[in-house]
C-alpha cells in the first residue's frame, strides 16, 4: 500500500523535527537532524539553514510495516503558503502539528480550511508536551471551537486488548447504524476499528494524539496508529494518469518535473499526454528521499516521482488520462519592483525569474514594457530575502527589490450585460456577456446558456478560453478581476469570415462593454489577525486595530493574558509587526494570516493614486467594430448594443 502523507504546521510548532522522528522510526534516516543544529534531512537548501525555516516542500520516502511511505514537509511560514498549498494536492492524509504551549494559531486555521477545501483527511499531533504551559485539555478544547467538534483524543493506541469504551462511544455517535450496535452492547474489535478508519478518510473523524518531536515522545504511538487507521486503494490498472505538483531545475538547469500517479503506470521512454495537443517523452524517472533520488525504470500509481524530459509541464497541471486542472486557493497580496545593476542584460535577469516563476507560479513575473521594468508578487518581505539569494546562488545575479505595494482587485455591485462586436473586414464575431457579482473569494466563473443553434460549441468553447486565458482588467485601477460569474447569453459568427482571434477581440469587448456599464468595487487583501498580550497592552492593542482599520471580536482574557482576534487590511497591517513588537518589548505575540479579499478600506485614494485610464489601456477597449458596404466603422461602448446582429 502506498501514501502520500504531508506535515503541516504554524511556524516553529515542530513540524520538521516532528518529520525527523517519524523518518527516523520508518528507518529511512540513521541519525535525527534537529532545525537549531542546521542539519535537518527535509531542509537542505542552504536558505532553509540559514534561516532555520521550511521554504520549500521536500519529501522523503519510507517503509513501515509493508506499505510505502511518501512523507512530505510542508513550509509553516505564512509567506511560503502557496508551496504549502501545492504540496497539499497530492496528499492522502494530512498531519497538522500544533504547538502545545502555543495551542491553536491564525496559520494553523489556514492550514484547516485548505485541507478541507481539498477533502484531505486529517490527523493531529499536539507537540512540545514537555515545554511549560503545555495544557492538553486547552488545546483540545481550542481545536473544538476553532476547527472541529469532531476530535477524537488517542492517549494509546495499540492493536492488542480492548478498545476503550469511550472511544466506542465516540464512534457511535457519528453513525446511526453503528450506534444501534453499540446500543445493542456490540463490542467487535474489527468493527469499531474498521468503522473509525472510514470515518477518518470521510472526514467525519479527526483523530488527535500528542507529545514531544523533539524528545522522540508518543511519535512511535502516533505512528502505529496512523498506520492501521489509513488506507489507500490505487489501481496500477489503465492508463496512466495524475497531477504535476512541483517543478524544479538541477545544476545544469534541466527541468525536473514532480507527479503524482493516480492511475496505471509510467515507464522510462511513456510518452505524457497533457493539454489535449501536447505530448513529451519522458527520459528519466527519479523517486526522491530528501535531496536525493534513485532512478527507476517503472512506477505505478500512488507513487510521488519526478522525471526529465517534459519541457512544457505546469504546476497544478493533470496529464495522461486526467483533464481537470488543480486550482490553488493562496495569492500573493503584494507586489514588487525588481532592482538589478544597468550593466545586467534585462533578459538575462527575466530568465532567471522566469525559471523560478515555473518553480513557483504564484510569483507572477511581469515586464512592463512602458516603464522597462520587472515587477514580481509575493505573499511577503522573507519571500524576498530568499528571492535574493536564490538569484544570487543560482544565476550569479545580484537583485535588490523595491518597496511592496498591495495588489487589488476589482469586482462588480451588480448584474449587467457586456455586448462586444468584432468586423473588420474579413472577420467577423459577436459576444453577449451576462456578469453577476459572486461571494467573495470565489475567481471567476464561466457557464453558456447560448444555443447550439446559434453559435457552435467549438465556439462556445473559444469564448471560455479567451475568459481564462488571462487576467482580465477592471475599470476602477486596471487590477485583476474577481468574484464574477460570466455567462455567455448569445453569440454570432460567420460560416466565412471568421478566423483565428475574432472572439477573442469580441469577448475583451464584451467584459469590458459590460463592466463600464455597472458598479464597480475595488477589493483589497485582508489579513486575520491573532495577537496575545498582557492586558496592560489591551487598550493599546484594540485602538490600534482601529486606526489600522480593522476590526475585532470581543476580547478573551485569561488570567493576566488576552487574546484578541479579528481582522484588518495588509495595506494598514503590513508594517504594525514591528510597531508591536517594540511597544511590547518582545513580549507579546502577534500572527497575521492572509484572510482573502474583501472592500478596500480607502478607495478613492487608491483609484486617485494609480490613476488608471480606462480609455488609454491599449489591450482594452469597449468599442464595437462594424462593417457596413465594405467599410469598417467604430461604435463607442455603451451605443454598441443598438447595432448588435443577434439581439
């Protein structure tokens, strides 16, 4: 049996040395690295010593009792959580690590609702239970109102004796069949053994144990016991198929490509189908354990392996027999100018990014032709420290960065209908485009209510594609739209005339025909905000979240301590780190975790400093083309509807 099992954690909670035991027991590794001693098995880039964090998501393999192991350990810093998140796709179970002393935090919440947004079973280990102020029964009772009712505490676990009645009863209670058994006085180990493991990959059970990584303690007990309560059930038969999840160069900057299978099998020389169109041959199959790899010449599915030899592979992208893409819920919120010497070539520096851009997408590397300068998104001021060093490690080239500055979005108020028309002479296409503010925090999204009858689904499909091909710009600051569904109402074309890029200029006309013709909101990234300190702070702390904009629940105080929860824009919050730290000398805790995206606080000031022009962007435009006795003529936006063919 094979699993792929991830490890994720708020920063400095002990996930890494927590991985180190495990890979210890499972005997892949001889001696256990600690995060402090800098020679830890999963952080070995020089960035990740150095700084004494995870950056980037390593895995190790191991055996443990027949079946195989794919360990993963994932960043707990919240400015490498796009990472995180990418290694969360190809998990089939997920253990989140929560500091005992610390209890639940704002990153570990994150982490929560990723994994259940991707329906990863979970599993948690309470670590640093021989630190002081470790209270297990506080941090199962803050899992309870944070996260899950549905904790299920192990002190032990062992295969042999009775199963606790307690547990039993726990069981029960979240199946109606199963607690006629037990009203009935049913005591069938295998029962209640097999009925908990289905609970668990249902996500009905979230089962909880504790100790100390660092120790070595209730790690051998964890271990044992998540082996008998998961399971797996990969077919080697069919074709092959999975998902890429990580991408990354070696020395001589060949791209290796890290997939996992999810059906069938792959041999050395298997050609990799993706994109429908495209397919490559794969060269070389690596299993990896730590910074190293063994070549093999097969694997099957549920393995985690790379391979050279794909030149064009995405993250997130589903090849072979898979055909739905992954999508990633964490996006940068900041963005950057990149500073480099004028003696550097520009396209040897874009190269660079470009090559760590295809190992981590979310850095969205843009050249801003007008102004001849790089710009990069980032989830945070460390990001770009280790930015910094990778280019200078890796390429030899030496960058500084700009000041960050926010990345908004735009959304709509309410429903409209865009019209777009495109006939130049020799072509032709129309678009009709109904737009719907949607929830916050939910991208865009694409449906057809056109009829066969008037518009081919080939060409329905080219308007869909021309939605997603990029990120299209709203009117208020030429941020990236959000949070709007697009339906496609009605559409035209010509059995003759139309060609290659007509919808295309039809449906940018349309989107943006439709947005100049309703209300338009500009959104900013919010942070969650967790901050503890004594209470001779309290005051402070709540005029401060205030100022800053933000909100705050009812504060919680516990002896001389209160915790304050609550929420406030990055643009206010992005710099009060430090402000706190200083006023608190040290003393108090401050955690800020990207919340999504919602009303900018200050929009006005915004729009007025940007000062976007809606009708000077040379990509955009909401005026209709038409073509009448051989001559093309332009209709301004809103009149375009009037001269519409399929109205």
């Amino acid at each position: 049996m094979k699993k792929t099992v991830g490890v994720l954690a708020h920063v400095d909670a002990g996930k890494t040395t927590f991985s180190e035991q495990i890979l210890f027991h499972g005997k892949s590794i001889r001696k256990r690295g600690r995060v402090d001693h800098k020679n830890a098995f999963l952080d070995s880039h020089s960035v990740e010593r150095d700084r004494g964090i995870t950056v980037f998501s390593d895995q190790a393999t191991f055996q443990y009792e027949g079946s195989t192991y794919y360990l993963i350990d994932t960043p707990g810093h919240v400015d490498f959580s796009s990472e995180m998140e990418r290694a969360i796709g190809v998990m089939d179970y997920a253990i989140i690590i929560i500091s005992g002393p610390e209890g639940v935090q704002s990153h570990t919440e994150r982490v929560w609702e990723l994994l259940n947004k991707h329906k990863v079973p979970i599993f948690f280990f309470i670590n640093k239970m021989d630190r002081i102020g470790a209270d297990i029964d506080l941090v199962l009772e803050e899992i309870g109102s944070k996260l899950t009712k549905d904790i299920c505490y192990i002190s032990e676990f062992s295969l042999a004796g009775d199963i606790p009645e307690e547990l039993i009863e726990f069981i029960a209670e979240r199946d109606e069949y199963l607690l006629e058994r037990y009203i009935e006085g049913e005591y069938d180990r295998d029962l209640w053994l097999n009925s908990l493991r289905e609970l668990i990959k249902e996500n009905k059970v979230f089962p909880c144990f504790s100790g100390s990584a660092l120790e070595d303690e209730g790690v051998l007990n964890f271990l044992e016991a998540f082996h008998h309560l998961t399971y797996t059930n990969y077919s080697d038969k069919g074709e092959f198929g999975g998902y890429v999840y990580k991408i990354r160069h070696d020395e001589e900057n060949t791209k290796i490509t890290y997939i996992k299978a999810l059906t069938g099998s792959l041999r050395v020389k298997d050609e990799i189908y993706y994109n429908e169109e495209t397919s490559e041959k794969v060269n070389q199959i690596r299993i990896y354990n730590g910074n190293k790899f063994t070549s093999v010449d097969q694997v099957f599915a549920g393995d985690l392996f790379a391979v050279t030899g794909l030149t064009h592979a995405k993250i997130g992208q589903a090849i072979g027999t898979f055909k739905e893409d992954f999508t990633y819920n964490m996006v940068a919120t900041l963005k950057s100018k990149v500073i480099f010497d004028e003696s550097l070539n520009v396209k040897d520096v874009l190269s660079a990014l470009r090559i760590l851009e295809a190992e981590d997408p979310a850095l969205n590397v843009v050249w801003d032709e007008n102004f001849k300068q790089i710009h990069i998104h980032i989830m945070g001021v460390i990001q770009l420290e280790v930015l910094k060093k990778l280019m200078e490690e890796r390429f030899n080239i030496e960058v500084d960065f700009g000041p960050c500055e926010i990345l908004y979005k735009e959304t709509i108020g309410r429903e409209t209908i865009g019209y777009g028309h495109f006939e130049p002479l020799g072509h032709y296409a129309e678009v009709h485009l109904k737009l719907e503010p949607m929830e916050r925090n939910r991208g865009i999204v694409f449906k057809s209510l056109c009829h066969t009858d008037h518009l081919s689904i080939w060409n329905q499909n080219l308007v869909k594609s021309h939605i997603f091909e990029r990120e299209h710009r709203g009117i208020l600051t030429g941020s990236p739209l959000t949070d709007i569904k697009i339906t496609l109402l009605r559409g035209k074309a010509h059995y003759k005339h139309t060609s290659g890029g007509d919808f295309r200029e039809a449906t940018y006309r349309a989107l943006r025909q439709g947005l100049e013709k309703t209300e338009n909101i500009l959104l900013e990234p919010y942070y969650n905000i967790r901050i503890e300190v004594h209470l001779d702070h309290m005051g402070r702390v709540l005029s401060d979240i205030e100022r800053l904009k933000g909100s705050f629940d009812t504060p919680e105080i516990l002896d001389n301590k209160v915790i304050i929860r609550g929420r406030g824009p990055v643009a206010t919050f992005m710099d009060y780190t430090m402000e706190f730290t200083s006023f608190t000398k040290g003393m108090g805790k401050i955690n800020l975790s990207f919340h999504g995206y919602d009303i900018c606080h200050n929009p006005e000031e915004v729009i007025e400093r940007i000062n976007y022009n809606k009708d000077a962007d040379p990509e955009y435009t909401s005026n209709s083309i038409f073509c009448s006795k051989g001559k093309s003529y332009v209709v301004k936006g809103r009149e375009g509807e009037k001269y519409m063919h399929c109205l």
